[in-house]
C-alpha cells in the first residue's frame, strides 16, 4: 500500500515536470518561429530576438498563467466537488440520526470535557508567570529544609540595602515580602495575600497598568503616601472592573491605603504554586508602617525575598558568586546570631535563574496536578475510542453498498471524498458543539471559593490553546482516520469478496468483535488508572489531623494594643465572650487561644530546651509551637490527654507556671514520655525574656503546622498566665459549623461591638490548607471517571446493538432451520458477553500493569489492586452488554423467517 | 485604419475557435491566423494565446498533439473537436444575435424610442 502511495506521489509530480517542459518547448518553438519570421522580413538579426521577445509579452509570465490555469481549474473542480459531497454526507447522516448523535456527542462532550477540566487543573496548579523576558531574570535563594533552596523569607530590609549597594551582577535588584493581612475594601474585611515590593518591582518584571498605574519609585520613599495595586483577578471578581475603583480606600491592617491601579494581564505575584495569586501590592516603606505582627516588617525580620534583572552579560552563575562573596563581607562585619532552628548560622545566598527559584516543590501537592489529568486523558481516549467504532461500524454498514458501486464502474477516489465528507461534517457539527459546551463549563467552573483562613480562592481558568489544539486533532483525527479506514479496505480494486460477506464484516476483517474488545479493555483499564487519583484524593480528604477538625468554627480576633486594649480589659472580655458563646445552642464546647496547631499561620513559635542545656549563642534548641489557651481548648479540639493533667482555674497568674506539651515535644526534649514535673525553658519568637515551666501533661500528637506534618512537638500554656493581643475563638458544635460562625460573631458584638472578628470559617475551611483545592479535584476526579464510564457504556451499547442488528439475517435464517426465539436470544447474549468479558480482564490487567507503572514513576503510595474499582467497574459494562445484546436480539428473533430468508 | 482596440474579455477563445476552425495550427500559427483574421485592428501581446488554448483544452474544445513545424522545430498542433465545433456553431449564433440587438438598440434615432 505504501508502495501504490509512493507511485500516485511519483505521477503527480513527475506530470508537473511534463507538463512545464512541453510547455517551455511550446513556447520556445513560438518564439523560434517568430525570430525567423522577422528575420525573412529584413530585420537586424540582434534587434530581432528582442522584438520577438517584447511582443510575445513575458514569457514567464504567460507561462505561470498557463499553470494558474491548470490548478485554478483543478481547485474548482474539487470546490465544487467537495460542496456537492458535502451535502449528499449531510443528506446521509441525517438518515441515521442515532448514529449521527452519538458521533457528534462523543466528539464534542470529549473536546469539551478535556479541555476545560485541563482549564481547571492548570488555573489551580500551574500558574504561568507572565513578565517579561523571564530568562534574565533571577532570584536570591538560600537553603531549606531537605536540601532544597528557597526564594522566601532570604534577608531583612538591612541586608538588602547593603546587598544592592554592593553588587554589580543586576542591572537592578527589587525586593518584595509576601504577607496576610485582614483587607478592608468596603464591601466586606478578609484575608487576603499581599506583597510589600520595592519601587523597580513592577517594572523590573516589565508588567503594565491595566488602569492606573503601578508602584513605582516615587512611592517607595520614607513619608510617600500609601498607595496600593490591585490584581486583575480581584479587580474582575470585587469591583467588576469598574474603573472607578482609582481614587477609592481600602483598609489594610486597618491602615488606609489609595487604590492608585490595576495590575494588566494574568500577573498574580511570584509565587506561581499558591493557587491563590497576590491580590494588593504596597510599596515597602508603607509596610513597615502596617501595626500588627507579622505583617510589620521589622529592620532586622528577614522576610524578605529578593530578584533582579541581570546586567548585559552577567548570568546567575556569575551573580551567585558575587552574592555569595557579599555574604562573607557582611557575615564579618555583622554576623548572624543563632537562636533557633530558624535562624542559620551564616548568609548562605547564592542565585539561581527565577524560572528555577519558582519551581514547586516535588510533593503530592503539585503531584495532584499531574494526578488529575489522568483522568482527563481517560476521558479523552475513551471518547476517541468511541468514535473509532463508530465510524468503522458506519464503514462495515456502508460496505456492501460501497463495493457494489465499485463494481459498477465507481472511482475510488469518489467514494472516498464521499466517506471523508461524512467525517468533516461530523468534526465540524462535533466542534462547534464542543465550542459551546466548553464556553458553558468555563463559566460556570468560575466561582469564589473559601479557602483556609477565610480567604478566598477566585477560579477563573482559562482556555489554553495546546490542550484543545491536541485534544482537537486526537478527535478529529479519530473521526477521520476510522472513517476513512474502512471506505479505503473496501474499496480495494477486488469488489467480489466485498459483496460476498458485507454484512458480517468489519474494515474488512471477518471478526467484529475485536473492536469491542479493544473498547471494552481500554476504557477499562483507564478507569483504573483514574481510581488512582480518586484514591489519593479521598485519602488527602479522610486523613486524621489529630484534631476534631469537622466539628469545629473559628473567628480570630485582635485586641489592638493601639486601639486601648490591654491585658486586663481583654482578659475580661474574652471570658465574657466565652460564656456567652457557651450559652448559644449548637455550640458544645469554647476555648480561645493564641493559636491552632496547624492552618494558622500567625502562631507563635518557640526555642525549647530544658535547664540542663540553657540557650547559648550557636547551640542549637528545638523547635515548638507554643499555644497558650484557655483550659477548655484540649476538649474543644479534641487532643486527649495520655498522661498527667491538663491546666484549669487553679493555674493563673502568680501560681506556679506550667506547661502541657505534646508527645512529640516531650520525646524531642526528654527522650521519653515520662515528664511530668519535668523543667523547660522557652523563648517565644525565639527572643527574650526566656519563660520557664513545669510540665504537668502530655497530650497526644497532631498534625503541626501544616496538615499532614508532624515534625515539631507542641507546648501548651495557660492563657492565664501568657497573654497575646490576637487570639482564636474555637467552638466545637454540634450542628453545622457553618452555622456557629454567625453565633460566634454576635457573642462577641453583644460583649463589645468594638472588637473586629478578623476571620471567621469553619474548622476546614481555616486550618486545613488545601482543602478546597481537594474538594475541587475530587469533584473533577469524581466526575470525570463517571463521565468515563458512561461514555464507555454508550460506546459499547452502540457498537453491540449494531452487530446484532447486522445477525438479523443469520439469525431469520436460524429460525428457518428450527431455533427457537429463547435459543437465539441467549446466543446473541453468550456471544456479545464474550468480548466484553474479555475485553474486561485485558483491561483489568492492563489497568494494573499501567498502576505498577504509574506508581514507579511518581513515587506516590498506590495500591497495585484497588479492591472497590475491580468490583465496581465491571458493572455498568455488562450492564450495556446485557441492553445492547439483548434488544436487538430480541427483535431479530421476532423477525418472520420468510423475510429474513428472502433478503438472501 | 481605426485605432487597435481591445479584446473583450472571452472574444479571444472564440477567435481561436474560428481560426482553428479553418485546420490544424500550432501557437504560432493560431496567432497568425488571428492576425489575419481581425486585418491587425486587435492588439494583445502574443503571449496571450496560450492560457486561452490550454483553457480550451481543459474544456475539450480543442485537441492537441506532438508534430513537426514547417522548419523543423518540435510544436504541438492544435485542432477543434467535435465539441469545439459546436460551441464555435453555438457561440457565433449566440454572438451574431446580441451584436444585432444591442447595434439597433444603440443606433435608435431620438424620434424612434
């Protein structure tokens, strides 16, 4: 067949070459004769060749009409062929609107669905970073945690100024520091992301003002007036794009600040793994105004991160050793004093190019992302599937009228245009309906969602040209290729074996049933493969944090030390707040604290260490939470005690001070659980004054810090006898937490309608990170595989009812012969259920096997045989095998058969 | 002589349809016909014939072949068939009909409308 491709390809070309060389002697001869002509009448034989030439006209170019001619010609001929194919595949598949349905539905629902779920995982995990010239741009980083760098929290404003004094690598070096601060914008206060940045920052990166205009230098100076940017995002989900949002004050931190612009584009800070974007920027001088901790950037807090635009010549590596040098310089003339883990010991920067700073970490989280689109691809295969049987069923349909025509003296190249018109139109109707399709999921994929501590995560994805480019042409193609498949088979230059057996083949091939299996197999196996994401997503949601999250809501509030709270007055309010929240039906227990285990980021840390080993300057200590709280948080969240006791009304200010840890604490400090009455020290913010206390119990482990990590231990002090100006209200319900947050809020306003509820959420919603990320992922993964799923189904049904539907025939003669209607019944039931069946173990082993190899390759904790997907899946396919089997087969077998015996 | 004029457009193929109606010619002498045909009062550069006669060929109007010329160079001759008689037929009817209506129509005097 390559061969007959090869030879047609020579023709073709091998006629042009003819054709232009007869038509050179052509018109070579015209001119010969021409010469000759004027010769014979006298003329100069010089001039004569020139005038013959000037009054033929451009030879070359009469020579390209000539050849315009001949394609112009070709190219209307097909245009008028194609039209009139076009409307005689239109005339056809209209006949066959159940075929015509299904094709066209598989192919948009498949488009559609693939590339705006791919929309969605891509809006959640892979942001892009849309500066300009990305590949000059580098970050400062320095070493964390399991041999990582990172670009976060690298210097203070100190060194910052001294590192951009003294380096020559940049053209110039910007600063930003990411924080979370309550925002006020009018309509309602959260938190929300913002970044301090430098006045260069914006136009380091080369981003432009939607509206407005971007912090620029001028706004970066001691006594300039605060000034904020906004994000797109924002912009369009909280004002609208109203552009009248220039001039207007928001609050943050209850600073006020001018809305001066709006970032353009899809610019939502640095941080391209946090599926929440930047919303505010500020200039840095109008941070270090802000009041509240930790969104004050102290001289000496290094939170800072640092980038900048290379000089002309100079690359990262270069820079790297600069900086690295510079550190040495300022590591001598002021050097670092380690008091905790946090703090290192020495300046250890150096700088890598940002597009490697940036880069997600390798743990599940970014995982997910790549997790997710397997399901998406199962989707797209299983729909490619479908359309291949389709169409091929359509081709084994059309045989027998195919080869008929060829014996008739019809042209190949006829029939297939008729065949490929068929497929076009199929691709267009299925495209403009994915088109359609797509826009409404987008749309409605676009939400506000609540996310860990009260902030909200905007979903806007937007359509990415790759995805529906290959998704497009993995469809498309399908169409085509099958559809063409069987027009080029059976209308081989042989048409008698076509006649013979049309009817009972497929493509050509006696065997129907291979396709059904190969359907079967795999939408099988990638249902299997798409239970893997399932799986680890359900796992993420069930895991035991250690607390009682599912029960609990929280508000933060804040007795502002500026505003007139002191430690007294609040002391009294809170304990009136906590009555009068206990009173309110639906709340069991209350506490409040200064912090939660993990979901907070604003908990105060600590340097723990025994008396036996005091803190000393470059001796490391351990590291803890340490949360002071009411007595009654321990049952409020639910941490058990294991041993000792926990604090209550008898531990107060003046009485001896204590101290519950957690197990984890106590083995890090003591190396056993045994501790009670036990001595520690701690330093809260790793800094001075250096607290001591008894230990009096140990409780059980949570997660610390973030879900899932249980690195640090946790050590629990008496509110009584430590005091914060911000503080968690927790309530354990016994409804809906949802619906305790409105009751927490009026508990504290009828105490004192002064103190703000900074955020409010429940227990998920504020402690436990990602969570709506993988609520969001498992609705997709949940729907994606059921999707799967009923695509498979209808393929299958399709594809069965047809071959039945083809065994009328051979069955009306059965009946002849003597089978009774039961017999053939349960016949066409055995011999369907036979590929299925088979194509159900080759799937469900080929699902494992790609398991094996998935679980190789990412590294992630996948079970070889997932026990609820191998029971589950068979169902719904021997459910379509049974319907598509035995419908049809039930009404051949009512067939009478003199009819069936006379279309022989 | 009036000044040259110029072809209508699609005159030319019926030209080249009545010159090769009196027999065979190559290009150049289909050009010299046409000549002969119009007494020189046509003007189009010489070139021109040939995307008309391939044009005619397409259409199966005219038939063509490999020969020999007068002074032995390797031309390629073309004749009418059939089918390009007719049209010749067709045409020069149809031509001869609209010259007749649109000469009256023009030449009218101002009393006679």
């Amino acid at each position: 067949m390559a061969a007959r491709w090869r030879q047609w390809l020579r023709d073709r070309l091998s006629t042009s070459r003819r054709f232009n060389r007869d038509l050179d002697v052509e018109l070579r001869a015209h001119l010969d004769h021409r010469t000759e002509d004027l010769v014979r009448q006298g003329l100069p034989r010089d001039d004569v060749r020139e005038r013959a030439l000037r009054e033929f006209g451009g030879v070359e170019r009469y020579k390209e009409l000539v050849r315009d001619e001949r394609t112009g010609a070709g190219l209307q001929a097909l245009a008028q062929g194609s039209v009139a194919d076009l409307r005689l595949a239109g005339r056809r598949l209209r006949h066959t609107p159940v075929f015509t349905i299904f094709a066209v539905l598989s192919l948009a629902i498949g488009l559609a669905v693939t590339t705006s779920a791919y929309a969605l995982v891509a809006s959640l995990f892979w942001k892009p970073l849309p500066v300009r010239d990305p590949d000059r741009l580098a970050m400062i980083v320095r070493p964390a945690s399991a041999g990582r760098m990172t670009w976060r929290s690298v210097m203070s404003p100190a060194e910052f100024a001294d590192v951009a004094g003294a380096q020559r690598s940049f053209a110039t070096l910007q600063a930003t520091f990411p924080f979370q601060a309550p925002m006020d914008d009018g309509i309602r206060t959260e938190i929300t992301e913002a970044e301090a940045v430098t006045g260069g920052y914006f136009e380091t990166l080369g981003l432009e003002p939607a509206l407005g205009r971007l912090i620029g230098a001028a706004d970066d100076r001691a006594g300039a007036a605060a000034v904020a940017v906004l994000s797109s995002r924002f912009w369009r989900a909280r004002f609208g794009e109203d552009p009248e949002v220039l001039g207007q004050l928001i609050r943050i931190s209850e600073q006020p600040f001018t809305i001066v612009g709006v970032v353009s584009g899809a610019f939502e800070g640095l941080d391209v793994v946090d599926p929440i974007g930047t919303t505010v920027w500020i200039p840095v001088s109008a941070a270090e105004r802000l009041p509240s901790r930790p969104a004050r950037l102290e001289r000496q807090s290094r939170r800072l991160s640092a980038f900048g635009r290379l000089a002309t010549e100079r690359n990262s590596t270069a820079a790297s050793a600069e900086v690295e040098t510079i550190a040495g310089q300022l590591d001598a003339a002021d050097p670092l004093k380690p008091a905790d883990e946090s703090a290192p010991a020495a300046r250890r920067w150096s700088v890598r190019p940002m597009s490697d700073a940036l880069r997600p970490p390798e743990d599940v989280g970014s995982r997910l992302g790549w997790l997710t689109v397997i399901p998406i691809v199962a989707v797209l295969l299983v729909a490619c599937t479908n359309l291949a049987n389709l169409m091929l069923a359509r081709g084994a349909d059309r045989a027998n009228e195919l080869a008929v025509r060829r014996a008739l003296g019809g042209s190949r190249a006829r029939l297939v245009r008729e065949m490929l018109a068929e497929g076009v139109l199929i691709a267009v109707a299925g495209a403009a309906g994915a088109w359609l399709l797509t826009h409404a999921m987008l749309v409605a994929m676009s939400m506000e969602l609540p996310v860990s501590a009260g902030r909200l995560l905007t979903l806007r994805p937007m359509l990415d040209g790759t995805t529906l480019v290959v998704a497009a042409t993995l469809l498309a193609g399908s169409v085509l290729i099958f559809g063409l498949l069987p027009a080029l088979r059976s209308t081989r230059s042989d048409p008698r074996p076509g006649l013979a057996t049309a009817g009972l083949t497929i493509a050509g091939r006696r065997n129907p049933w291979g396709p059904i299996r190969w359907q079967v197999a795999t939408a099988v196996a990638f249902f299997l493969v798409a239970a893997i994401t399932a799986r680890v997503v359900i796992d993420q949601a069930r895991h035991d944090s250690g607390i009682d999250l599912d029960r609990l809501a929280l508000g933060v509030v804040h007795f502002d030390r500026q505003l007139g709270w002191d430690d007294s007055s609040a002391r009294r309010t809170i304990d009136a707040i906590l009555s009068e929240a206990r009173r309110q039906p639906g709340i069991e227990r209350v506490a409040a604290a200064t912090g939660m285990p993990f979901g907070q980021t604003m908990t105060p840390f600590a340097s723990v260490t025994t008396p036996d080993k005091p803190f000393r300057e470059g001796v490391r200590s351990s590291f803890a939470y340490a949360i002071a709280s009411t007595p009654s948080l321990f049952d409020t969240i639910g941490v058990s005690l294991d041993r000792g006791r926990l604090f209550d009304h008898r531990d107060v200010a003046g009485t001896q001070a204590v101290a519950v840890v957690s197990e984890a604490a106590a083995r890090e400090l003591f190396g056993s659980l045994d501790v009670i009455g036990r001595e520690i020290m701690l330093q809260v913010w790793a800094r001075p004054p250096v607290l001591a206390a008894t230990v009096i119990g140990v409780v059980r482990d949570t997660d610390v810090q973030f879900v899932r990590s249980r690195r640090s231990g946790v050590v629990y002090l008496p509110l009584s006898q430590y005091y914060h100006p911000m503080l968690d209200l927790v309530a354990r319900t016994s409804g809906e937490p949802e619906e305790a947050i409105p009751i927490l809020r009026r508990a504290v306003r009828q105490v004192d309608s002064t103190v703000p509820v900074l955020t409010a959420g429940t227990g998920p919603q504020v402690l436990a990170g990602n969570y709506v990320l993988l609520r969001v992922v498992t609705a997709l993964v949940i729907v994606l595989g059921g999707l799967t799923l009923v695509l498979a189904m209808v393929g299958l049904y399709g594809i069965l009812s047809q071959v039945t539907t083809w065994r009328m025939r051979e069955f009306g003669v059965r009946m002849a012969l003597g089978a009774t209607a039961g017999r053939l019944r349960r016949m066409a039931l055995a011999q369907g259920f036979r590929p299925v069946i088979v194509g159900l173990v080759i799937g469900l082993g080929g699902g494992t096997l790609l398991r094996a190899a998935l679980r190789a390759y990412l590294n992630a904790p996948i079970d070889l045989i997932d026990p609820l997907a191998l029971v589950f899946v068979p169902i719904p396919f021997m459910v379509a095998a049974s319907l598509a089997c035995y419908l049809p087969a039930r009404r051949a077998s009512r067939v009478d058969p003199n009819v069936a015996l006379r279309d022989l | 002589m009036s000044p040259a004029t110029s072809l209508l457009p699609g005159t030319l193929d019926m030209l080249i349809l009545k010159a090769l109606s009196l027999g065979e010619r190559h290009g150049y002498g289909v050009l010299l016909r046409l000549q002969q045909m119009t007494g020189g009062a046509m003007t189009f550069e010489q070139g021109a014939v040939y995307p008309a006669l391939y044009r005619l060929k397409r259409k199966r109007l005219v038939v063509t072949r490999w020969g020999t010329s007068e002074n032995n160079r390797r031309a390629r001759y073309y004749s009418l068939s059939a089918d390009g008689r007719k049209q010749l037929r067709d045409e020069t009817h149809s031509w001869n009909r609209l010259v007749g209506i649109m000469a009256d129509a023009l030449n009218r005097q101002p009393g006679e409308v």
